[in-house]
C-alpha cells in the first residue's frame, strides 16, 4: 500500500489519511475527497 500510495502521491497529489487502514480498508485523501481502497487477503 505504501508504493501505491506513493505513486498516487506524485501523480495526483493523494496522500493517506486518518483512520489510515481499518477492516481491510486503507483510506486516501486529496484536498476535501476521501478515497477509500479495499485489500483483500488473498487472491481468493
């Protein structure tokens, strides 16, 4: 998620926000929009 992140960053300007990750969910933010990005566990 940190590389993901990270690019998204240089791109677009997105950066992580608070609550961070929560029930397989990490939390992205740009200006007043939170993006949300599910991960799953497995492949399954």
């Amino acid at each position: 998620m940190k590389g993901i992140v990270k690019w998204l960053n240089s791109i677009y300007g997105i950066r992580v926000c608070a609550p961070y990750k929560q029930d397989g969910v990490e939390f992205t933010q740009k200006e007043n929009k939170v993006y949300t990005i599910y991960t799953y566990q497995d492949e399954n």
